[in-house]
C-alpha cells in the first residue's frame, strides 16, 4: 500500500480528533515507519481519550471513513478510502478507545508528538504519535502474544535509534510482558540486555506463567495496559 495513502488517512484521523480536542497518538508499525525505518504497514493504530460511541459518532461517514464495529468496547475498526478511487482497498484504521468498561488507566500523563507527513490527496498535513519510548512498550505487549518477525524487527530498531532513552525507562514496561515477549521472540534476550534490562528477572517473573495461544486481537484492554500500565 502507497506510503501517501496511509498519510492521507492519518492527516483525516488528526483533523477530526483535532478539531474535537480529543487526546490522540499514532503507534505501532506506521509510527515506526513515519520515525524513519523501512518498515511496511497497511494499517494505523491510533490511542484516543475517547469512548467507542464517540469515535463513531465523529468519524463514521467523514473524510473517507466508514466504521466496522466489532462487539467490544475498547476499540474500533475504521476503513478509510478516498472518495475518487482505491475504495476497494481501504486503509485500516483502529482506534484503541481509551474510555470503556472496567478500563484502568487514562491517557492523563501522555504527551503526543505532532509530525508532519505528506499525502496523495491532502498533500502536506499534521498527524500526531506516541512518543517513541511508548511506540517500543506496545511492541513488547504485541510481541508478547504472537510471533511475527516483523514485531522482532521494530523493537530492533527502535532500540537502535532511541536505546538511551529505553534504556532511562524500560522499568516502566512490566516484567510480564518482557519474560513472554523473550518466549516467543528468543533473540529478544540479546537486545535487552544491550539495553540493561533486567533480563533474568523478567524470565523468573513468567516461571509457571503459561504462554498464551497466538491470537488476532489483544485482550480487552490489553493493549492500554500495554501502552499505559
């Protein structure tokens, strides 16, 4: 999928959330590419201090975006296409809905990086991100649940790039998610330790603690837990 047509959903995404004062930040594999690396994505993933009634409500048949509701709370699958053309292959766009539920934690610390990116159709425009230290934390918590390289891959570079800093924080990232993420990605032990992470403790923390099925979607608020626990 064209770089430019992720950027023309992301700079979409913005604009309403923007315009609505809500709260948002862009992770994952796409932020991992707009930071620099080479990475592919055909999707977004994008954090917002909403609820999922909310988000429908603002998105769903505006700038290009139609909802495909699922039957849970915490998040929210959008497809977004351009008016003219590519309808029939639209850019998946999932807002992880910060308010539902039982929810735990809240966005309240978090402080988003604007960038700007430069698309097919809307040319250049403003989309806001994670920051990196977070980007890596729900790389471990994805890591830990399924084992795709590419996962392996976007922590390596990350790392690489941002390793002082992961380095200052990576305290902040339970031992859960690390002990699991180094069961399904072994040459995950390597790279922590470069990073000083507790390595050891995190790989006694999940002594007896069984690795969970590989799975499509996290958990209901797995992913917050991820990003904010």
């Amino acid at each position: 999928m064209l770089q430019e047509r992720l950027n023309d959903a992301a700079i979409a995404l913005h604009y309403h959330l923007a315009q609505a004062h809500i709260p948002h930040g862009i992770f994952g594999g796409y932020a991992v590419s707009i930071l620099g690396s080479c990475r592919e994505t055909k999707d977004i993933d994008c954090l917002a201090s909403i609820t999922k009634h909310e988000a429908i409500t603002l998105l769903d048949g505006k700038s290009g975006f139609v909802a495909r509701p699922r039957p849970r709370q915490d998040w929210i699958r959008f497809e977004w296409s351009e008016e003219s053309d590519d309808q029939d292959n639209p850019v998946c766009v999932k807002v992880i809905c910060e308010m539902f539920g039982g929810a735990r934690y809240n966005m309240s610390g978090v402080q988003p990086t604007v960038r700007t990116v430069e698309g097919r159709q809307f040319g250049k425009g403003p989309c806001s991100f994670l920051d990196p230290f977070l980007i890596f934390k729900g790389k471990i918590c994805v890591a830990a649940s399924r084992s795709k390289y590419r996962d392996f891959m976007d922590l390596q570079w990350l790392a690489d790039r941002y390793g002082a800093t992961i380095q200052e924080r990576w305290r902040e990232i339970r031992p859960l998610y690390i002990g699991l993420a180094m069961r399904r990605h072994p040459e995950l032990e390597h790279l922590f330790g470069e990073l000083e992470v507790d390595v050891r403790g995190a790989q006694l923390f999940v002594l007896g603690v069984p690795t969970p099925s590989a799975v499509t979607e996290p958990a209901i608020g797995e992913a917050h837990e991820g990003l904010l626990g």
